[in-house]
C-alpha cells in the first residue's frame, strides 16, 4: 500500500499468473532518482480489497527485474496506489501492520491534515520549531530529506558530511550525492527520530524543489496505530 505511488503497479509475472494483458503505452515515470522509467498498462476488471469492490482498476506493469519486485515472493509483487487508497476511504494500520478499512474512523487529539500537491500526499511535520511540508510515503521503505529543509534548518548542516550512496528505485540504483546530517527530530502526532538522517541533494524531481523530505514507512512505524482517512483528509495517531 503505498501514498506515494502516482500509480498501481504489478511485474509482467504477476500480471501473466492473473490474467491481464498489458499494453505499450508511451507513458513514463520518474523513480527517487530522477530517472525516467517507460511503463506498460494493464486493467484489473475487478479489485477486491476486504469488502471493498473497485472495477477498471490501472496498474503499471514492469519487468520483474525492476525494484521492489526483484526479492518479493509470487502472490506478493504488486503496489496499490494513491487512486486506490483514496477510494478505500480511510484505513488503519495497527502496530503488528495489520489493515483494517474503516468506514467512520474517529478523529484524535493527535489529527493532522493532510493535502495533495498534484497527486502527492502531504503532510506538515515539525522540524526545529518549524512546520514543514513533507510527502506522506507509505510505500518508502526509508525516509529522506530535501534540501529545502536545509535552507529552512541550516543549523542541520554545521555537523555534516558529503558522500556518494546508492538510491534505488524502479529504474535500479545510482549513486546520488548526499548530506549525512545528524538525528533529526520530528513531530509528527508523536515525536520521531530519523537516524541516519540523509539529504538527497542533486534528486532531480518535481518534489524535491519544494518539500522537505520523504516521510517514509521507518518513521511511520514509530507512531503506530495511524488512522489515514481520505474523506476528512486527515492523519490520526494516538
């Protein structure tokens, strides 16, 4: 499940077991690299999730090659994207990561809103005394910051060091110039750390020119149970 993907994916295998046909499409997408990555199509005619029914549903169709398929299992080589998500309402993930879709979730003390630039999630985190603006990634295994942080909190960059480090996505991994900054705190309905704490400085996407960083799954897992709910276009933790 990942708010992060514009799009649903699936590899070819997977796509072949289920019975969908892909199609050329001249459609490309950018991964956390920058690179751009040419894609197939492929309809789901029906997507069941829990009781929920959705129909004509897209997905993204690539080699099995490509990242996060190459180490998944048969039956586990699938995304569910931000379209899906949105149409599922709200969900909750609890501590041991189990899903439950919910049909009246309660709002907490701890709600945050949450917007969309384009069709990126994003939430305000606070950093330093300061509210920033941060994708909301579910699917991203790892947090990174941008260098709009840096400009907003350039005390972060007294005690850091440059280094080359491989960032991997669909396309495959690239060296990526970085800033290795000390622990960040963040305040995100809980108080979290990100420790490495890693600023991709030379990530070419439309992203990266204006918000702070990738809230990824890492730090997400640090405030578990979150509610995420689409319809009152909030975040709960408790």
């Amino acid at each position: 499940m990942d708010t992060g993907a514009n799009v649903s994916a699936i590899c070819e295998s997977e796509a072949r077991r289920l019975g969908l046909i892909s199609h050329e499409t001249a459609s490309r997408t950018l991964d956390l690299s920058g690179t751009g990555i040419g894609m197939r199509l492929a309809e789901a005619p029906d997507l069941w999730i829990g009781k929920t029914h959705l129909k004509h549903v897209a997905f993204a169709v690539y080699p099995d090659s490509n990242e996060p398929f190459v180490e998944l299992p048969e039956g586990h080589k699938g995304i569910l994207g931000i379209s899906i998500l949105i149409a599922l309402g709200a969900f909750r993930i609890e501590r041991d990561n189990r899903l439950e879709i919910l049909s009246n979730p309660k709002s907490t003390a701890k709600s945050l809103p949450i917007v969309f630039n384009g069709a990126s999630a994003v939430a305000q985190i606070g950093v330093s005394g300061k509210s920033l603006s941060f994708i909301f990634d579910t699917g991203a295994a790892r947090s990174y910051l941008y260098p709009p942080l840096i400009a907003a909190v350039p005390g972060l960059a007294r005690s850091s060091r440059r280094q080359y480090q491989n960032v991997t996505g669909p396309s495959g991994s690239s060296p990526q110039e970085v800033l290795i900054v000390p622990p960040v705190n963040l305040s995100f309905g809980k108080s979290v750390v990100l420790s490495p704490a890693t600023v991709l400085l030379k990530v070419n996407t439309g992203e990266s020119r204006w918000a702070a960083g990738i809230l990824g799954f890492d730090l997400i897992s640090q405030t578990l149970p979150i509610t995420v709910d689409f319809r009152k276009m909030q975040i709960s933790t408790e």
